[in-house]
C-alpha cells in the first residue's frame, strides 16, 4: 500500500505542477504513515478471520473489502471540502 501511495502522490503532484517543499514532504510522511496503518489493520482483521475458519485468500479479501466501505466516504468528505474550499464555497 505504501508503494502505491508514493506512486499517487508523484502522479498529483505532477499533474498539478507543484514542487518539492516542506509541506509536501511533511504531507509524504503523514501518507506513508496512514497507508502503513491501514495495511496493519487489513492484516490484523484478516488474522481474526483467518482463525474463524476462512482461507486465507477470503480472509484477506473481506478485511480489505471491509476497510475499504470504511475509509472511501471518510475521503469522499475531504475532497468534497478540499474542492469546496478551492472553489470557494463557504463551508459551515
């Protein structure tokens, strides 16, 4: 997940035409620190379900379908801010 991460991270940034500084070097740090988390949790839910009786192909497949229905709307809300603040739609 990390590497996957890093690779979206490259591709906005050159999209975007945005250079190298602190902030987007702090903001590569948080990234790569939320992808790790994510992958430990995906880990440790498809351990628990791998000891509930499953193979470990379906347990790996449920943690991650799982996680997943959890994270996307979480970020379907910060994009729909991040873009309301760009446009500059006032926010409550």
């Amino acid at each position: 997940m990390v590497p996957l991460a890093l690779v979206g991270k490259v591709l906005a940034l050159l999209v975007r035409q945005m250079d190298v500084n602190m902030y987007t070097q702090i903001g590569v740090v948080l990234l790569i620190g939320m992808a790790a988390k994510t992958a430990i949790l995906i880990v440790e839910f498809a351990k628990q379900l791998r000891e509930g009786g499953m193979t470990i192909r379906e347990a790996a497949m449920k943690a991650a379908k799982l996680l997943m229905l959890l994270f996307v709307p979480s970020f379907y809300v910060v994009i729909q801010r991040l873009s309301d603040r760009i446009r500059g739609v006032p926010t409550d």
